[in-house]
C-alpha cells in the first residue's frame, strides 16, 4: 500500500506510512540481517526454521524488543 501510494502520487500518505511503521522496521535492523527478520517471520507464525551457520539467534534483549513491537502492530498470533 505504501508503495502503491507513493508510485500514484499520494507522496504524503506514503511518507504517513513509513513513518507510522518505523519501530518495526527499526527492531527489524537491530542486529544482522536477515536475523531479525527470520526471528520476526518465526514470531508471527510463518515458521522458516532456523539459522544457519555462521548467524546465531538474537540476544534475547533484542528479541524482545522486536516481540513488543511485532506485538504493538498486532501481528501476532
């Protein structure tokens, strides 16, 4: 949607966009991709299994940082 919203020329509802979503896509930076976004994927219930070598799970302060915020967006089961 905000893709469709930017390329129809609704610039400032995209922009809206993003920025309401900017701790989520924050908490999916917070340590090396694509960790965050595996674990996130994990989270929400679409199981892609674990990681593989050389990637290693995320610290668990930063895992629950990223559960609050999957949590705030309402994204989990």
């Amino acid at each position: 949607d905000m893709c469709k919203n930017y390329l129809d020329g609704n610039v400032k509802e995209a922009a809206k966009m993003q920025l309401d979503i900017m701790d989520l896509v924050d908490k999916l930076f917070i340590e090396v991709n694509p960790i965050p976004v595996k674990t996130a994927r994990n989270m929400v219930g679409w199981k892609v299994g674990s990681l593989r070598m050389p990637l290693c799970e995320m610290e668990e302060s930063n895992a629950q940082k990223l559960h609050d915020s999957l949590a705030r967006y309402g994204l989990l089961k």
